[in-house]
C-alpha cells in the first residue's frame, strides 16, 4: 500500500489518502533457440519463446548476445531491433556463440526488464571433414575423380552437399 499526506506549514494531515499497490510481473517463458547454421562458432535458426501471461504493459520484447550465465553480472549485445508483443518468435543470423547465452526482455513504456530469461546457446558444427579428390584426368589444365569426404557424426540437419571449384583458397 501506499499513503500519501499533505503537508502545511505547520502540520501533516493525519488522514492520507490510500493506494493498493500491484506489482505486474511479465516474462517469457520456454525460450527455445535450435541452430539450423551449420558453421562452428555461429548460430543461426529461430528463436521462440511463450509471451507472459500478464502482457497488459508489455509493449515488446528485446534479444541480447550475452557474456555469462548469471543473468545478475554480464556482458551483453542487444541482437535486432524490439520485436513487437505478438511476434513470440525472432530470426537469427549469425549470433555471436562466444557469448554462450541468449537473454531475452520485456519492455513496457516505462523501462526495460531487469531480470531477463536467459537460454544457452548451442553451436551445431555439420561440417564435412577429410575432403579429398584425386586427379584422375591425365590432361593439363583438366581435374577429373571422385571428390569424397567424412560426413559429421550428426548429419540429422543436413539436406544436401554442394561442392565449388574455385581459384582462390579463401573460404566464406
């Protein structure tokens, strides 16, 4: 509850006037993140989560890459833009999996959550490892065989292999 009295010059009135107050709790809940980037060291997929049950004051919803478990003491990104209340689910590019943790907040008109629902994230590595081809093309300037390679040990994600013949060794 809350009271609040007036004050004169001389006196503070005895009788004050009254307020119940209540205390409007939102947050997500079953934050779910599932890495469709096959890349080590990034993260890619969607990321869903239950809205609150109470969304009276929720006016939307922030992502953050964050640096640390405890939700108390970290170091933290903000990962988009808001995302409207209604839209339970966000697109990931890229996240940074160095930061091990995804946070995600409430926002009303006053102020951002201070307690956010923290998930971890999970790198899915499904590279293909040992590639190999043998020249078996006797001509000059010609490349012909079997290009092979070991599949990852969990290849559930993958829908097909794509290989590129290119004139620089970079990569990405």
């Amino acid at each position: 509850q809350m009271w609040v009295y007036t004050t004169s010059a001389m006196f503070e009135q005895s009788t004050p006037a009254q307020i119940e107050l209540f205390d409007h709790f939102s947050s997500v809940s079953n934050v779910v993140c599932f890495d469709l980037d096959l890349d080590i060291g990034q993260v890619g997929g969607m990321v869903t989560w239950i809205p609150p049950a109470q969304q009276t004051y929720v006016q939307a919803y922030r992502l953050y890459a964050a640096l640390g478990a405890d939700t108390g003491n970290f170091t933290r990104i903000q990962f988009g833009t808001d995302i409207p209340v209604g839209a339970n689910s966000a697109d990931l590019y890229n996240f940074p999996t160095e930061y091990g943790n995804l946070l995600v907040y409430t926002l009303s008109s006053l102020v951002e959550q201070s307690t956010p629902v923290s998930s971890p994230l999970a790198d899915t590595d499904a590279s293909a490892q040992s590639v190999s081809l043998v020249d078996q093309d006797l001509d000059f300037g010609d490349i012909g065989g079997s290009v092979t390679w070991q599949a990852p040990a969990d290849d559930s994600l993958i829908i097909k292999y794509v290989a590129y013949i290119s004139d620089s060794i970079q990569c990405g």
